[in-house]
C-alpha cells in the first residue's frame, strides 16, 4: 500500500485566485474558428452563425477570457481585412492556410459576449508595429469622433468594443515567428508600444512575450531584456508550454506539472531580478497564455505536406485518460502559484489541441480534457491554500518527482476543495489529510474520480461520456483526518464542507 499525507489549514494561504486564470484561446488555426465555433447553415448555429452546441459546451467548461486572433496566426494578420464589408482573402503562411477573413474582430466580439467572456486581443508585433496597434485599439475602444471609432460605429457597432487586456505580439522569440526578432529589438518594440497605446487608453493591461518555452536557449536572458525595455510600461510577462509524452515515457509525462512549476519559478526570479534592477515599485505577474498537452511531433511529421486549404484540420489530437489526468496536474500547477500566475489560456477551445470537439454540420462533444478544466474552473474560485505534500517519490527524466501532485482552494463559503493526481501507474494512493484545522463537523460532500482501466479510453461521437469524472464511495473523514484512496493515473476532486 502506497501512502501520502498532507495538512489543510485556511491559515496558510497562497493567494486568491484570479478568474482569469481559467481562460482558452482562440486562433485562426485549423477548424477552430471555421467549423469549429463558427459554422453558418450548421443546425445548431444562431443568426450570427455561431454553434450554440459549442456555445452551451464552452459556458460548462467555465471559461472566463478566451485570447485572440492568435499565436503564430497575428505575426502575419491585417486586422483591417476582418472588418467591414469587403473582406479580402488571404494567404496564412504561420499555418499553410488559406483565410477569408469572412470572421473578424466585429464577430469575435460578439462571440465573447454570447459566450460570457472577456476578450484578449494579440497586436501584430511581427510584421507590423506601433501604428497599427493603435489604429487597432482606437477601432476598438474609441468611443466615437474620429477616423477609426466612426468606421467601427459604420461597421455597425456603436458601443466601444472596451478590451482591457492585449498582448504585445507572440512567440517573438521563436525562429518561426513571422518577423522573430532579438530580445533587445523586441523589448524596444514592446515598449514603444506600451507607451502608444497607454496615451491612447490608460486602463490596459498589457503582455510582454516572454519565453515561447522553458527549453528555448534564451530562456531567462530573453526575459531579462525585454523587460530592461519594458518593465515599467507591461503588466505580464508571458509564458508558453505544452507537454507530450516522448518515446511513450509516460513517466516523465505524468510529472509535467512539475516541470511548468519550475518554468513558472524560474519566471518569477527573473522578473524580480529585473525588479531590483530597474529600481521599479511595481512587480510583474505571469500570463500563462499557452498551455496543453500537444502532440507536436505528431504534427511536425506532418508540416512539410501541408497544402493551401481553407479551415484544414490541423492539430486534431484525441485525447485519452493520461491527458486528461496530466491537464488535471497542469491546472494543480498554475494554482500553485496563484499568487503571480493572474492569466492563464488553454491552447485552444474548440477542435484545435482543444477540450471541444466539433463535427462539421454534425455534433460536438467533451473530450477527456474538457472535465479537469471545467471542474477547476467551478470549485477553483477563492483562496488557494498552501498544501504541501508528503509523498512517495519516482524517478523520471524530469528528476524526483512526488506521485501525489494536490492543491487546496477554499470559497468564500468555506466549503474547501481538494484537487489531487496520483501519478502512479501501479499502485492507488492512500492519502491521509490533516483537516482539524477546517473545525468541527466538517464532512465530504463529494469525492469524484476521472480514471479509466484502459488508460486509452478516449471519448467520441459515437461515446461522448465514456470518460468522465465518477462519484467515489468510501471517502470519509475520522477524528480530524480525511481518509480516501486515489487510484492509479487519477485525477480527483474531493469537496470538503459542512
């Protein structure tokens, strides 16, 4: 029998937990807007020609801002050509892809509000640069009485679209980003901007690029420059990460939060080096605005045959009972570090690395990924609490690394809820958790389980449901301690309240 323990003590807390810290992305990549959350003529779609199916599925995942119009996509994109009436169409070399641009800014915002959330717009820092991102927010937040608010209010909406949060580009680092640039001459950039779009509207709160990954070989030294530039205009300093498992080593898999810990950790050092260096007041908090399990070699195999397609299928992964229980460790992690992590977006919403699924003209579902997500997003909200685990330990490539991965939030109710993954392939985790301090007659209210004997269980049209979280007998609490077992590759939501 394997064994664990840990303390709950709403004594020690972490931070509160920022809404946004459950967001989702959506690029012009693949069918995520094309057939994804717009389809006209699909069944399901209302007169604007979003799918309520995915509408109704996007409001249960509980996403609370979703970022737009990428990723790779915004380093090449025009945003005028998704305004108006006359809409060109385009070739989209981030993605081989051809774009019509027939959904633009105007439909993504009305997207947000029937969806309930709050947009992230990305300006074009690739090939473009200041002037264009301010004909861009003066388009979107100008009331009214000049060129670009009255062509908005000409296109039809009068109302200022009111965006607070943007991100200064993407992936600037990258080698394959349209207009990659160096850390000094992206920094510059950034902050010119910074500066622009402050004059325009002061209420924004912007996002440097930081690293597009812990293993790029800037890491650090990138961050550190580009906030030399930029440290006193930028709110955020971006991160991106996505994990797979390589050569079937789920080991190393299953220990991925772990590694987006350390990234964040090693984040947070340097953004308060640079802190103490520039003799700032204020201190930079992280957007983790990229984050998923992604088969990248899967589709890198699979680049170089791409062809010039409108809304092809790209990056379509399937997602099965490890993925989904690894995204469970994914969101542990980023609660974690609730107190510097204020934004953070799943990568991406619907079809695309996505926990929605969307047939064209036919039904969407939940894949297994979908489930974590949107049971952290519901009994997520409050005060994280610091858990510290006692655990068993395994070795992997990732280092030692704790087979239970557990963290605590607790509400403005003070119901208390344990978020907990056991990363044992073998063997179920009995867990021991010192609840005394949480009082008097504090019960389970509910314990539920997302596992699977066939660990490649994945859910489909055919199966929507066939993975799913699941009540769990047997859970209880004896003279101030909680008492449950966690099976083996499991993630587990065990609510605690009176």
């Amino acid at each position: 029998m394997t064994k664990a323990s840990l303390t709950i003590d709403p004594a020690f807390a972490i931070a509160d937990v920022d809404p946004r810290l459950f967001g989702s992305f959506v690029e012009h990549l693949g069918r995520c807007v094309y057939t994804g959350i717009y389809e006209p003529g699909h069944p399901a779609a209302d007169e604007n020609g979003f799918r309520r199916d995915v509408l109704d599925l996007v409001r249960e995942l509980g996403v609370t801002v979703v970022r737009y119009p990428g990723g790779n996509f915004v380093s090449g994109y025009r945003w005028e050509d998704g305004v108006g009436p006359d809409r060109p169409t385009r070739l989209d070399s981030a993605w081989r892809s051809i774009e019509p641009n027939t959904f633009g800014l105007g439909e993504f915002i009305k997207w947000t509000r029937a969806a309930g959330v709050e947009p992230m717009m990305a300006v074009n820092l690739g090939t473009r640069g200041v002037q264009e991102a301010i004909d861009l927010l003066e388009y979107a937040n100008h009331p009214s009485g000049t060129h670009w608010s009255d062509l908005r209010r000409k296109h039809g909406d009068a109302e200022p679209y009111d965006i607070r949060l943007w991100c200064l580009g993407n992936e600037m680092d990258g080698p394959w980003q349209l207009g990659h640039k160096t850390a000094d001459e992206y920094g510059r950039l950034a902050a010119e901007t910074a500066r622009a779009m402050r004059m325009i509207d002061r209420r924004l709160e912007l996002v440097a690029c930081g690293s597009s990954g812990a293993t790029m070989p800037t890491f650090g030294t990138w961050e550190a420059t580009v906030l030399k530039h930029a440290y006193d205009v930028v709110d955020y300093v971006s991160l991106h990460a996505y994990y797979e498992p390589i050569d079937g080593d789920v080991a190393t898999f299953l220990a991925s939060g772990d590694r987006m810990e350390a990234f964040i950790a090693d984040t947070v050092a340097t953004c308060d080096h640079m802190r103490a260096v520039t003799r700032s007041t204020k201190r930079i908090n992280l957007s983790f605005d990229e984050w998923n399990v992604w088969y990248m070699r899967k589709f890198q195999a699979q680049e170089s045959t791409l062809e010039w397609r409108h809304a092809p299928p790209l990056l379509e992964d399937h997602y099965d009972v490890t993925d989904a229980v690894v995204v469970g460790s994914l969101l542990i992690a980023l609660l974690r570090h609730a107190d510097r992590v204020r934004v953070a977006c799943q990568a991406q919403l619907v079809n695309v690395i996505a926990p929605i699924f969307a047939e064209p003209g036919g039904p969407a579902w939940r894949q297994t990924i979908f489930h974590p997500f949107a049971q952290a997003s519901r009994y997520g909200r409050g005060r994280v609490l610091r858990v510290e685990p006692q655990t068993p330990v395994y070795e992997c490539a990732a280092g030692e690394v704790g087979l239970l991965h557990a963290t605590a939030v607790q509400a403005e109710d003070g119901t208390v809820t344990l978020f907990a993954v056991n990363r044992s392939q073998t063997d179920a985790l009995e867990l021991a958790a010192n609840v005394r301090a949480l009082g008097d007659g504090v019960r389970v209210l509910e314990h539920t389980v997302l596992t699977d004997e066939d660990l490649g269980a994945r859910n489909s049209a055919a199966e929507p449901d066939r993975v799913r979280p699941r009540p769990v007998t047997g859970t209880g609490i004896d003279t101030g301690t909680l008492h449950a077992s966690l099976p083996p590759v499991s993630w587990n939501v065990i609510r605690l309240g009176r």
